[in-house]
C-alpha cells in the first residue's frame, strides 16, 4: 500500500514559501508549480480505504487558486510596468544630443557660448559680465540693446582661450550712467543624460550640470549652429 502524505503536511509547507515569494514573481511562480505537483501527487496516491478528507482538500484547492491568481496579477502587473515605461524612455532619449536654453551656465571647452541676453527696454547700453567657477569676473563686453543672441569666444585679453570650465552671464542694463539692473542670462548647453526620477524629468548637461526640464525655455538640434 502507498504511503499517503497527511493533508495537513502539504498545505502547510506551502503556506511558507507562498508568504514570504509574494513580492518575487519567478519565485511565486515555482511556488506555483511545486504546489500543483504535490497536490497531483497526492491525489494520485492517496489510500481508498482512507481517502482524502474533503474539507482539507478544498482548502488546498482555495490555496491553489490563490496562487495562481497572484502569479497571473504578477504577469499583468509587468506587462504594464513594460508599456508604462516605454514612452518615457522614448521621450527621454529625444533630449540626448540636443542643445537646450536655460537659465544655468555653460560649458566652455574652447568653442563659443550662445546666450540670450534679458531685455530693458528702458536702457540705452548694456554690459555682458562673464565669471568663471568661483564667482570671479573674467570678462566684460559692451552689447547693443536689442541684441537677442550674444556670443561669447571664451578669449582672454591676449587673444588665448580662457581654460575649460562652467562659465556664468548676466547682463547689466544701464540708462546713461545709471544701473538700472543686471540679470541673469540664458545660454545652450548640450544634453548629454536624461533622467527620470518620480515625476521629474532631470537634464544633465556637458560639465556635468542637473536642471530640471522644466527649467528648458527652448530646444535646438545639437547640430553645429552658425555664428
């Protein structure tokens, strides 16, 4: 006669791994083929004199529906992580390789810095002020008024180009001799990461500088512009 695993062994070995797998959809899912096999099994060889006591077999029946129920949640629950997911990574690659304006500063290796001066429309001269990483002053330029793109060439007063590093620009507004105010100036930097953290889209641009995206007032090709 063949021996017959007590119901009572079967469910509760598999009530231990069902809890503590949960969070692990592979793992729930072996679960789930181990359950069903030992409960085939003891079906399968169960004694005719002593048959299975229906009640407990109902309840490992309950069980097994419960567990294949969580593993079919668990691949439905993928699959829509998947096509979640998707869009945004395609959103998030579109910013790579581009140049994007904002309110941050630039970084010069060398080439000329694009930037776009703020607007008085009260003064009557205006001054580009160009500092370096700590702050300091290395440069100052006069600008016509209604200039709405200024370059700098990163050149020092020896005509040698200034060493590579973030550089920041304002711009003073003046009305005669009078300062009537010095603004923070936009400028293009190139998008070399984008990242998604929560609801926030992070830019990280050349020199390794993080704005957020919204922080972006316009989007160009990364391709070469003309001066």
């Amino acid at each position: 006669m063949t021996e017959t695993t007590p119901i009572s062994n079967a469910s509760s070995s598999q009530n231990k791994p069902v809890a503590s797998t949960a969070s692990d959809p592979s793992a729930l899912a072996s679960d789930f083929e181990t359950f069903l096999k030992m409960l085939t099994a003891q079906a399968r060889n169960q004694d005719p004199l002593e048959p299975i006591n229906s009640s407990e077999y109902a309840a490992q029946l309950a069980q097994f529906s419960m567990v294949e129920q969580q593993v079919r949640t668990n691949e439905t629950l993928s699959e829509l992580s998947a096509l979640l997911g998707g869009p945004q990574m395609s959103q998030l690659s579109g910013w790579i390789g581009s140049e994007v304006r904002a309110l941050a500063p630039a970084y010069f290796d060398g080439d000329p810095v694009r930037v776009s001066p703020p607007q008085n429309d009260q003064a009557d001269s205006a001054i580009l002020v160009v500092r370096n990483g700590s702050g300091d002053i290395v440069d100052r330029q006069s600008l016509p008024v209604s200039h709405r793109t200024a370059i700098w060439n990163g050149l020092d007063s020896n005509g040698l180009p200034m060493a590579a590093g973030q550089y920041s620009f304002s711009v003073e507004h003046y009305r005669g001799v009078d300062l009537l105010s010095e603004e923070s100036a936009a400028t293009y930097n190139r998008v070399s990461e984008a990242q998604l953290e929560r609801d926030d889209v992070i830019l990280i641009l050349e020199g390794g500088q993080a704005i957020l995206a919204p922080l972006v007032t316009a989007v160009r090709s990364g391709d070469p512009q003309p001066l």
